[in-house]
C-alpha cells in the first residue's frame, strides 16, 4: 500500500481547509500524489519537460507559467533561490500557500526562513519531509528571482539552472577538446544555457545546432547566449526527442541527478539515445565526472569508443558508428 502523502493527511484530518476554487501545483515531479485534492480543477505549472509530459498524459492542465489560483502549491526544486522565488511567485498569484518537499532538497532550511519572516506558521514533518502552509503575504516579495542576467563569464543564467553563475568545469574541458572542423548537423543533448553550444557554433563545418533542453529555464537563457542563426531551440526530453531528420554530430555533458539522488542510469540513457539520434556515421563528444560508470554503455551503443586526454575530476569520451539496438 502506498504511503499517504503529507497533503492527504493535513487535508484529511482537517489541519488544512483549502478555499473553494482551482488549485495551482508548482514544479511537482511527475510522480507527486495529486489524489488528495479530489475533483478539484488542477492546474499543473512545471518547467521540466519529462514532468510536464507525464502529466499532460494524465489528462491534467499543464503550462511553464504558473495561473493564478486561491490555493498554490508549491513543490520545493532542489535550488533554494528557485523555491524561494517560486514562494514569492505563489504569494502574488494566490489566497492560501502550502509548501511541500523533502529534507534532501532543502525544505527544513526554508521553513525556518518563512518563520524567520512571518512567525508561528503550522506544518506537517513526515515520510522525511514537511508541509506548511500560509496565508499569501507580500513580506516574502523579495525572495522574486530577478530575470535571466548576464554574468562576469559573459553568460545569461538565473536561479534553478545547473551550473548557475559559473561555467561548469566538465563543459570547459569538452568545449577545449572538441576539434576545429564539426559535422555538419549538430546537436547538444541537454544543453543547459548553452555554452557547449556557443563554442560548437566557433568550430568550422557547422551547418545546423539544435539545442535540447528539458528545464525551460535553462533554454530561456539559452535562447539569450546563443543567438546564431544556425541554432534551434527545443523545450524536450532528451531521451524521448524525435528530430526530424537525424544528426551527424552530438556534444552532450549528460545530467547524473534526478533532485537530490545522484542516478548514473540517466547518463546512461543519454548515450542510448545519442546512439538513436545519430546516422550511421555519426560522432560523439561528451564529457563525464571521472567516478561514472559510463564505459559499458558506450561500448554497447557505439563501434568505436576512445577516452580523450580529461583532467583528474572528468573524463572524455569521443564515440563513433552508433550501433542499432
């Protein structure tokens, strides 16, 4: 039997009345229990696509921009300055604020910000996590993430982005190796706010990038840096995105967390469907954290592997000839 979820017993038990009306979710994972809030109309706002996806395919309303709602629920992302800016967002937009995570993305730390400002306020702590709730206030105004700004390194990048304020070491090593002459049909798997990207747009022989991002935020500062018109944008799952016609080339610096939990299956199925993605010939460049177990997976999805000179914390790869499953 399922666990019951902290919005299920606060709601169940009477600890929380919601006002009538729609209810708005902020960023839940595609498998946050939504059952406890019954026949209500639920708007689902998420910016990562594979969660947007999944809750599209249950049948529920789903938009990157969060609708205003007099309950707002807000799922708390891993980054401290998105959940508190999402906070702030929900406080604009709604009556009641609940908040909802677990202890390993921060939700014990914020609470104790919001009683820092407001007070006394009721919470549930179970299953490693906590929910609280609120009355929507504009002492947390503050908290508003500014819009994408452009930093020291030249790159635009906001909160919740990986690698926010600074270039990821990983990505510089890549960006170095790669070599002066490109395939023609490009693309980055998981392009982030796309310095891979701008310097694949550097090299000769480029004809085409196409730049696939599953966090909407991400892809909104990539649209900022790389501006070339050779370069298409694309708010996806990497692992499911079906381009039109296939690459001759891929660069890629995979992600290796699903919120707090460090998943080297998802690396994994970036090379899977790089190897997918590629014509017969095709090339890929990418970069890894040097405590990866990635070889197995290059060597099942790709002829020919080689590790290119990396440095003491990453690890190269340039693989070609993508075997077809």
């Amino acid at each position: 039997m399922a666990a019951i979820s902290r919005l299920h017993t606060v709601l169940d038990d009477g600890l929380l009345t919601l006002p009538e009306g729609p209810v708005t979710v902020m960023r839940p994972a595609a498998d946050y229990d939504l059952s406890a809030l019954g026949d209500r109309d639920i708007h689902v706002a998420q910016n990562f696509a594979p969660d947007a996806d999944a809750f599209a395919q249950a049948g529920y309303t789903v938009a990157q921009d969060a609708p205003s709602s007099p309950t707002m629920i807000v799922v708390v992302p891993r980054a401290k300055a998105l959940a508190r800016s999402m906070i702030a967002q929900a406080c604009a937009l709604g009556q009641v604020i609940v908040v909802d995570g677990q202890r390993t993305d921060g939700i014990d730390s914020l609470y104790k910000d919001v009683r820092a400002r407001l007070g006394d306020v009721p919470s549930l702590p179970k299953a490693k996590g906590r929910l609280f709730w609120f009355p929507a206030t504009d002492v947390l105004s503050d908290w508003a993430a500014p819009p994408p700004v452009q930093g020291d390194h030249g790159y635009f990048t906001t909160a919740g982005v990986f690698s926010d304020g600074a270039v990821d070491k990983g990505s510089a090593l890549l960006a170095a190796a790669l070599p002066q002459k490109l395939p023609a049909r490009m693309a980055d798997l998981g392009a982030g706010w796309g310095f891979l990207s701008r310097a694949v747009l550097t090299r000769a022989g480029v004809a085409s990038l196409d730049l696939i991002e599953a966090e909407a935020l991400s892809l909104a500062c990539a649209r900022l840096n790389v501006t070339d018109d050779r370069a298409t944008f694309h708010w996806a799952n990497a692992l499911t995105f079906q381009p039109r016609t296939k690459y001759d080339g891929i660069v890629m610096n995979p992600p290796f967390h699903t919120g707090s939990k460090g998943t080297p299956a998802l690396g994994q199925g970036f090379i899977a469907a790089a190897a997918r993605l590629l014509v017969p010939h095709g090339k890929l460049w990418m970069v890894a954290n040097r405590h990866l177990p990635y070889e197995a997976a290059l060597r099942e999805h790709f002829r020919n592997v080689d590790e290119l000179p990396g440095d003491g914390a990453y690890k190269l790869f340039h693989a070609t000839r993508p075997l077809k499953s």
